[in-house]
C-alpha cells in the first residue's frame, strides 16, 4: 500500500500519538509530553513510553516494574472513515483498510 501521492494524504502524514485511535483513549492531554492523556488502562496518567511509541501497549503490562495498568485492556485501533474507505491502525502506527 502505497503511492507517490500519499505525500499529500492526510492518513499518512499522520504521527499522533497511538492512544489518539484507541479504543480505550478516555482523555487527550497536552500535544507535547504526556500530561493529561488518560485512557481505561492508565486513567491516571498514560506513561510516556506508550505515547511516544517506545513501549508497545499491545500486551498487559505483567511485569512489577511496569506502570499499574487497569483491567486487561491493550491498544485497540477505532475505525477511522477516509476518503477512501475505512480503515484501522496499528500501534506502531500503519493503516490498514477494514473489511466490511
């Protein structure tokens, strides 16, 4: 997937934060760092590592050292309509199209 003129497409100029299209995502918090940014998992503030992609939030958090996180819930991509279909993303930030 792919073409020259995806420079122009909104989708993959896109480097929000993974939580934006999450399922789970509770409250959008400051644009830069990770103030304010709340979710089911984390309603206490969502660890900067998951928001800056550099700790996939695709598996719970088992670990004693991990941040408390709530419930059994992981990054779940909403259904985002464009243009030219509705599609998904990964955490890692790749869009795919939904089958419907």
């Amino acid at each position: 997937m792919g073409t020259p003129d995806d420079k122009f497409n909104m989708r993959f100029q896109e480097n929000d934060p993974p939580c934006f299209h999450c399922i789970h995502l509770l409250h959008i918090g400051a644009q830069h760092g990770s103030d304010g940014w709340t979710c089911k998992a984390f309603p206490d503030g969502i660890p900067y590592g998951i928001l800056s992609r550099a700790t996939p939030h695709t598996d719970i958090f088992p670990t004693p050292k991990s941040p408390t996180q709530k419930g059994a819930y992981v990054f779940e991509s909403e259904v985002v309509e464009w243009p030219d279909g509705k599609f998904k993303i990964t955490f890692d930030g790749k869009w795919f199209p939904v089958e419907e």
